[in-house]
C-alpha cells in the first residue's frame, strides 16, 4: 500500500482518547501513514469518528471514500425516548446538524453512505448488515499495555485482596448489580476493590453536568466503598494497580444496550496484565470465554459468588490467565490489527 493522507473527524482535539489513539491513529503510526485533521487539505481516505457530524457528511459532496468506524452499538432497539433524548440533544448541542430526531436514523444514514463500515465485535456487526456491504470488525489495539505474566500471591508484600476494576464512569452501574457478591466476598476474604477510572465524569453527550466519580462510587456501593480505592486513569496507574491486585471483575448493566454490545476490550486488557478475570454474559465476553475455552462469565448471583470464591485457588487463576493469554497471541496479536486495518482501508481504495 502506498502512502497515505488520511482525512480524520476524531473523538478529541488532540487525538488522546482511547477511540483515537487505540484505532486509526495507532494503525498509521505503525504503517507510517500521515494522519490530518484539517479536512481542508488534501486527503486520500476520510475517517468519520461517532463525535462526526453525521448529517453533514451524509449531505455533502465528496470525492474521497468515506470510513465510518462505529465503535459502539448505536443500531441495537432502544428505549425509542432516549434514542430521541441522545439524537436531538446531539442537534440542540450542535455535536450534529439538522432536525432533531433519533440518533440511530443519523447512524443508519451515515453506515449507508459509507464506502466502509468499521465496528468493534461480531455482534456490532450482524447491525450493521442491513445498511453496508462493506464491514470490518476490528478492536481496539491494547499495545499500550505491557504484557504481564500472572504474579500469584507470591508478589504480595502482604495479605490483602484486591480486585480490579477498570473503564470509564459512565459504565461503572454494573457494581451494583452485583453488590451482594461483592459484599460477601468483602466479609468472607476481606477483598477491597481499585477502581481505575477518571475522577470527573460528565452525565450528558460526554460533555455537559461534570460530575464526581467518587460519589458515585459512594452511590452505588453504599458501605462497601469504604474499602475501595479510587485511583486516576493512566497507564502507568492501571500497570501499578494491576500489579497489586488479585484479580479483575467486569460486571456489565446489562438493560443497558449499549453496554450489552460493548465488545471484549476490557478483558483482553485485564488479561494483558496477567489478573485473571470475571465478567458479566454479554454476547462478546460469551464468544471469548467459549473460544478461550475459560468459562468466566456469570449469569446469576450465585455464579459471581462461585467465581469470587474460585480465584483464591492459584491454580485456577493461573489457568485462567493462561488461557487468556494464549487467546490474545491466537486472536488479538498486534500484526492480526495491523492487518484487519489494512484491509479495512484498501477494501474502498
């Protein structure tokens, strides 16, 4: 493939969130291509993020093929008044151009138009059939994190249990659903929880009411947050906690559609640091646990119960994480992402 000009709409002014520089941004560094975001200049390929003004670019004339890389699950049936709310909020707010309507008529229109349609897991992507022929799935590279081998109770400077939570505060609802877990392994093993996440977060269009993550933590777990930790998200922090930390949980809100759909990034990180991991049964944590042949996901209380109690067995934990390692080198290696990007770009060269 030659050189590129890659035309970019990204999620933040300087490239920095995890939707820029874990996706087309990472994929043209490694390949050396030039990446703008003025889209006056010239330009090969146009990459549309979701924070795109979708109608506009469905209206507008263009020459360059067009890339949509819809990340999140915005096709699946939702509540039809917060499809509206989220949809009309994005035109009052000026994120979108046009009449107020639901967000997914802008989403449909906009993977429609596309010359390509990028996505995040398999279940995005059965969405995505009725409006785009052309479709990728593709997940975020984690090369960012080190690869950490499983450190057992062996690496502990004492006693303590700690589990692993990590990913943006607007998905941190699923605690409460399995607070009753977690308050029995609280009493049982005396296991506290480290949140990594930012300590800010905002309640509208990811930019509208700041609100403290710290009391919505308080929130959520009621007396239990006595005994977590709430630390700020980097890497350098995540790599710390994680190294301190026995295991990791991923309890999902599951009416939540989005939620529901979101793909298997956070697991493959928490595997990446060596802690072996629980989540809820979405469809993508269900696929991997089924190939990895890991069996991690819950159903039910009981099941978070079990699975909490099973990860003090080291041997267990330890298989775990091998499993889930020998799965990223199978499925989710760095040159396997290099390569689905290519195809995604040269499919509408």
């Amino acid at each position: 493939m030659k050189k590129l000009r890659i035309g970019y709409v990204p999620n933040s002014k300087a490239l920095n969130a995890p939707g820029d520089r874990r996706r087309i941004i990472f994929w043209a560094k490694e390949r050396g291509h030039e990446v703008v975001t003025d889209l006056e200049e010239k330009y090969d390929v146009l990459v549309l993020s979701e924070r795109s003004d979708l109608r506009f670019f469905v209206k507008s004339k263009h020459t360059a093929p067009i890339i949509f890389d819809l990340v999140d699950g915005y096709l699946a049936r939702e509540n039809f008044a917060k499809d509206w709310f989220r949809g009309s909020s994005k035109v009052v707010t000026r994120q979108l151009s046009g009449m107020p309507r639901p967000f997914t008529h802008f989403v449909q229109d906009m993977c429609v138009t596309s010359s390509a349609v990028i996505c995040s897991s398999p279940e995005q992507s059965e969405l995505i059939t009725k409006y785009s022929n052309n479709i990728h799935t593709i997940l975020d590279s984690h090369d960012e994190i080190p690869l950490l081998e499983y450190r057992g109770r062996k690496s502990k400077l004492d006693n303590s249990n700690f589990l692993l939570w990590e990913g943006l505060p607007v998905t941190l609802g699923g605690i409460k659903t399995i607070n009753s877990a977690l308050i029995q392994e609280n009493s049982t093993h005396g296991t506290g929880i480290k949140f990594v996440t930012n300590q800010e977060y905002f309640r509208l269009l990811g930019q509208f009411f700041p609100s403290s993550t710290a009391k919505l933590l308080s929130k959520l777990l009621g007396p239990m947050a006595r005994d977590t930790e709430l630390i700020p998200w980097s890497v350098e922090n995540l790599v710390s906690s994680a190294k301190l930390s026995n295991a990791a949980i991923i309890p999902i809100l599951l009416p939540n559609k989005l939620q529901y759909l979101k793909p298997e990034n956070r697991l493959l990180i928490m595997w990446r640091l060596g802690l072996p991991t629980i989540t809820s049964a979405t469809p993508s944590y269900k696929r991997v646990s089924n190939i990895s042949g890991s069996n991690i996901v819950c159903e039910s209380d009981s099941e978070w119960v079990e699975r909490l109690n099973l990860l003090h067995n080291q041997d267990y934990a330890e298989d775990l994480v091998r499993r889930g390692q020998d799965y990223l080198k199978n499925y989710h290696s760095k040159e396997l992402v290099l390569l689905k990007w290519d195809r995604a770009i040269e499919s509408v060269l």
